[in-house]
C-alpha cells in the first residue's frame, strides 16, 4: 500500500458551483485540477442527467455559468483570441456563450459591458446580473467603443501606481480595490440593453428576486466601509428604487423567498459582533420592518476545513416546503430545511461535510458534493424525504485507490468548562512498540471548524511516519455564539484548550515522543502557533504561516484591520488606554521569552494577515538568537495552502516538512 505524496493533489478533481436546471432534471456544476504544469488550475463543465455523467466543456477555462433555460446555459468564457487579448488589455466586459445540452459547440450570443460574476434570469428575457465597476468612470457600460478604448488606454498608464482614498483599499485576492464597486445590472437578452439599478457609491453584496421587484442591498463605498447594509427595492412597474430600510443596525448575510415571502439573515452584533451568528427573519419590502423567523443555535453556512477544495458552494436555496441551507452543526457541514412556521430539520447529516448542494423539488431530489474522513468529493443523489443516498460520480477514486488514509479517532475532554473535540490521526505501518514524532495543526478563522474530513498534507504527515492531531478550541465555529465569542480573550482560553488537548493526547497515545512534537498553522492558526512558542517550550519546532504578530501594526495594514481589530480585540489602536491591551495579545510582545525554533510562510501578496506580520516576529526571533527561518511565496495571497498555484504549494508543504523533519530526526 502506498501512501499519499506530497503532490497527490495535483491528481484530485475539486468540484463546485452545482446548480439544478429550471425544471429540476440536470444538474450542471464545475470540476477543477491541476494543470499540467503546476502553475494554475484548469475548469470543465459537467451535467448529470437520468442517472449518466457527460462532459459539457474542454477547454479547461469554463467555470462559471448561468441557466438561460433547461436545455441551455450562458457560458461566461473568453474563448476567442480576440476576447482574450482585449482581458489582458484591461477591457472591462464578458463574453456570454450559449451552450445546448443537447450537443453541440458553445456559440457566442451576447456580450456584457462590465466584469459580471452572478446572472439569473427574473423574467421574460431579463436577467438580473452582478457586476464589477470603478467610481471613477461609474458609466464605463455605456460608453461608445471609442470612449472605451481611451479609458482603457488611461487605465493601463496608470496601471504602475495606486491612489487610495478608502478603507480597505485593498483585498485578499482581488488586490488593491480602491473606488471599485459591486453594482446590480438588468440585462434584456432580446435588446441587448443593459441599466444598473443602483447608485454607483454603493457595493452591492447581495439581491432577491421576487415577482414585482428586486430587494438588494450593501454598504456605502466611503473613507471607512460601513459595517451594516442599507435596503433597497427597485420596482418592474415604474423602475424606481427606494429605500426600504437604512437605520444602520443590521448586516445582511443572505436571504431566501419562503412562500412567496422574504426572508433576510440579520446580525445586528450587539452580543457577540462582527461575528455573531445570523438570524433569519421575515422582512416586509414595503415598511422594512422585521419579524422573527427562526433563531440559530449554530452557523448558517459551512465552515469546515479542508485543503482540498477549489471553488465556491451554495448556502441557500429557495423552496415552497421550506429554505434549504447549508450549517456547521458541532464538526460538521450538514444540510437542512426551515419550514414557514420555524421547524428546521435536517436533510443530510454526515460525519464530514456537504461542500455544495442543489434541491428539486419537483423531482424531490437533492444532489450534493460531500466530502468525508476517507473520501475526497464526490456526488451524490438522495430523496428529499430521506433514505440512503447514492454516490453517483468516482472523479476521486483512482486517486486514493490503494492508498493509506489515516482515519481520525475521536477524543473529547474538559477543558475551560467545556467538552472539547479533538481527532488523532495514526502513522503509516502503526508499531504500539514504537515511538513517533507528531504533529499539533491549529485552524485558522477562530471561527471555522475541523472535523472528519479528508486533509491533504495532514495525511501526507501521517504517511511520513507522524501522529497528526487537531481540535476545537473556543473560539470555533458550529456550537453557538457563547462557544465562539472570544473577543478580548486571544491568547487566553483557547491557547489553554490547545495544551490540555497535547496533555490528552499524549496521555492517550504514549507511542508519541513528547520531546518530538511540532506545531503549525495558517491564519488564525499561524497567530496561535506565534502565541505558543511565546509561552511555552514543549514542541519542539514550529511553522507559523500567514500569521499575525502584532495587533498593533495589524489593524493599520490589513483589509479587515480596522473592524476585525475593534472587534475581537476590544480595543482601539487610536485610543491609548487600550494600546497595552493590544500590546499584551500581541504574540511580538514575548519574542524574548521564545526558544522553539520557527519557521515562517507568507505571500507577498496576503493582504488578510500581511507578510509584514511575518517579517515583524522573525526579525525579532533572529536579532534575539532563535533558529529561524522565513519563506516567501511572490505572487500568491492568504489562499496559499488552498487554492495557490499548484508548484508554490508542494513547495509551501515541503518547506514545513523539511522543517519538521530536521527537528524530530
């Protein structure tokens, strides 16, 4: 038997983006992997239909697309030579392909004057389409080709500077986003006219279609970007917007039509802030005003982690017996189903995760992506009313086919005044006679989960000879807000939910050498690795990635810094009574106290947690004697260990094992 390599994930298919047709009897959805020379990803089109999988696409760049009816689909692609050249000019437009299901090559039939992501059809020959736009030249759709091309031409000279006048200025993964807005288009496929619909100062997060109207909403682009949203309804009858609802209480998080009536997901963040879970309400689109629908007692949405996914999934869908959504529930993604009078119940429950879902209920199916302990994504079809699902796709198989994958053992202990969850993974070729070095991985977020779900370089270690384990610290995702909420307590509480886990785990498992065990992890995760090496000395090396150091310095440079800082700090840099409360949470502040030798990951290009944070702690770690050493990825952001280039994260894996390796050997 083999084990699992450290490029094994250039073999994986990652799937996404699954949608049912109008009539419920296809499913369409996109299937992602490595591209041949390890520098980016490939994307293909797939449809499942009476039972059969076929192949709709293979050109390897089709990943996003919109249903124009049941038999075809608007394709958004560049396929031409012509379209390609006018994207690397910086043109702003998108090529709509019509592909038939039924056979045939995709044809291009229309053209969008901006960069469009979401499309949907609300009637006749109208679609609803999100699109991307710059305050500065908010009319750019309408422009004459002429006029296009010479702000185009204006775009690409100034192309080697950036004005900022916003925050944030920039984003992870989309890099600097200065004046730029998510506006709300009507396109009519008949005319080809195109309008926008809302002001141009404001992003767009977010929109319902219903018979009469569209409800949409977002924040207003401003010096400081607002926390809340504003509510807005544009009419089809006289194609007036108003404002429903503008009293900067709520965010909104998502919505759903139940009965013909509009539900919205609020967070107001008065108990537990920014990332308090959000509620579902009735919203009433003529007087604003909210009722109560159902309270969470756990996330909407999924929060699981894996590094072995490409893509996005959908959270909800409308139904007429019920809202279908996606929720962490403990450690896992499950899927569930709120009914009009606020019983939920649930429609898949797993041990693992429900990455992706669609629901007929015209046929009372419901096809998924899910993702498990000992199986990468793969589809599967199930009855609505319950009963045993059927796995109706092997896009994963041949790749762990006679491959050991540890399965995760289960261990709960009390720690803080909670049961905490915890997984050990097993070496290869397990000796009880024998001692093995081990691996502790902390999670990133805090608010995100880990749970019985395939882990690529978590398995590689295991395959290497290493126990592997993990838990749920508070601060975690899928247990409610009181569970999650550690605003002010960095450091504290979790940090020793983390040690009493190691002090379980090597109680439980004695074949673990205590003077070999390494310690990692990304984001949040790369913060706590920080904080530990500061208080205590029992690992024997560390590799902190995509790390924060210095609260400080954080909330001036990363693009949540100045609301995620506030929040989960409950303090303010501005303020000077609160400049010691950052300082204290601060992992910087112990560098004198570190002994554990540390290893740093960061991309140039992370504007989440920026590689300033990284070079911060390791200048003080080097300055002060510590066996250090740094490695920067040019070009990739905080998604490294995710979804960067291929090459970069066999290179990331190998960088941290080596690592290991040196210190346990």
């Amino acid at each position: 038997m083999k084990t699992v390599a450290i490029d094994d994930f250039k073999n994986y298919r990652f799937l996404s983006g699954l949608s049912y047709s109008p009539d419920g009897k296809t499913a369409v959805f996109a299937v992602k992997k490595a591209q041949k020379d390890g520098k980016g990803y490939t994307s293909d089109l797939y449809m499942y239909r009476d039972g059969e999988l076929r192949r709709l696409t293979a050109g390897g760049k089709e990943g996003s697309f919109a249903w124009k009816n049941s038999n075809e689909l608007f394709i958004f692609a560049s396929r031409e030579e012509e379209d390609k050249k006018r994207a690397e000019g910086r043109e702003a437009f998108t090529p709509l392909y019509t592909l038939k299901l039924d056979g045939g090559e995709a044809e291009k039939t229309s053209e969008l004057p901006f960069r469009a992501s979401r499309m949907e059809l609300w009637h006749d020959s109208v679609y609803a389409v999100s699109g991307s736009i710059s305050k500065d030249c908010p009319d750019y759709y309408k422009l004459s080709e002429e006029d296009r091309k010479k702000e185009d031409e204006r775009i690409r000279n100034d192309a080697d500077y950036e004005v900022c006048d916003e925050l944030p200025f920039w984003f992870n993964g989309a890099g600097f986003i200065n004046g730029n807005r998510s506006a709300l288009f009507l396109f009519d496929e008949k005319t080809g006219e195109v309008e926008m619909v809302n002001d141009p100062q404001y992003n767009v997060s977010g929109y319902e279609l219903m018979e009469d109207r569209i409800i949409f909403w977002g924040s207003k682009g401003a010096a400081f970007a607002e926390l809340t949203d504003t509510v807005f309804s544009y009419s089809r009858n006289d194609k007036k917007v108003t404002v429903v609802r503008d009293d900067k209480v709520y965010r909104v998080g998502g919505s759903a039509l139940l009965n013909g009536r509009l539900v919205l997901a609020l967070n107001d963040g008065k108990e537990h802030g920014m990332n308090q879970d959000e509620d579902l309400y009735w919203f009433d689109p003529d007087t604003g005003k909210e009722e109560l629908l159902y309270k969470t007692d756990t996330s909407i949405g999924n929060s699981t982690g894996s590094d072995c996914r490409l893509g996005h999934g959908r959270s909800v869908k409308n139904g007429s017996k019920g809202i279908y959504f996606t929720e962490t529930r403990r450690n896992s993604g499950v899927l569930c189903c709120l009914t009009a009078d606020g019983e939920k119940k649930t429609v898949i429950d797993i041990e693992g995760s429900v990455d992706d879902f669609d629901v007929s209920e015209e046929t009372g199916k419901v096809i998924s992506v899910r993702i498990t302990a000992g199986e990468l994504q793969e589809l599967y079809v199930s009855d609505l009313d319950g009963g045993e699902a059927e796995k109706v796709s092997d896009f994963n198989g041949e790749a762990l086919k006679d491959t050991y994958v540890a399965l995760p053992e289960k261990i709960t202990f009390m720690s803080e005044g909670w049961d905490i969850d915890g997984w050990v993974l097993k070496p290869f070729g397990f000796d009880p006679g024998k001692k093995y070095p081990a691996v502790l991985d902390i999670h990133g977020g805090p608010k995100t989960v880990y749970g019985e779900i395939f882990f690529h370089e978590m398995q590689y270690w295991a395959g290497l000879g290493y126990f592997v384990f993990f838990c749920n610290p508070i601060g975690s995702d899928g247990r409610g807000n009181e569970f999650a909420d550690i605003r002010g307590k960095y450091g504290t509480v979790e940090y020793n939910n983390i040690m009493d886990f190691t002090d379980e785990v090597l109680k439980k498992y004695p074949q673990i050498d205590p003077e070999k065990v390494c310690v990692t992890g990304g984001s949040y995760g790369g913060y706590m690795t920080n904080w530990i090496v500061g208080h205590t000395d029992r690992y024997c090396c560390a590799a902190t990635q995509r790390s924060i150091s210095n609260w400080i310095s954080f909330e001036g440079v990363s693009d949540i810094g100045p609301m995620f800082t506030r929040d989960q700090q409950c303090a303010d840099l501005y303020h000077k009574s609160d400049l010691e409360k950052l300082w204290w949470h601060s992992p910087l502040k112990y560098a004198d106290d570190v002994k554990t030798p540390t290893l740093f990951i960061h991309s140039d290009q992370d504007y989440r947690c920026p590689f300033e944070q990284g070079i911060q702690f390791f200048s003080a770690l080097k300055t002060r004697g510590v066996e250090t050493r740094m490695a920067v990825f040019h070009g990739e952001n905080h998604e490294l260990s995710r979804s960067g280039m291929p090459d970069h994260r066999v290179r990331r894996l190998r960088e941290i094992t080596d690592w290991f390796n040196s210190h346990t050997t």
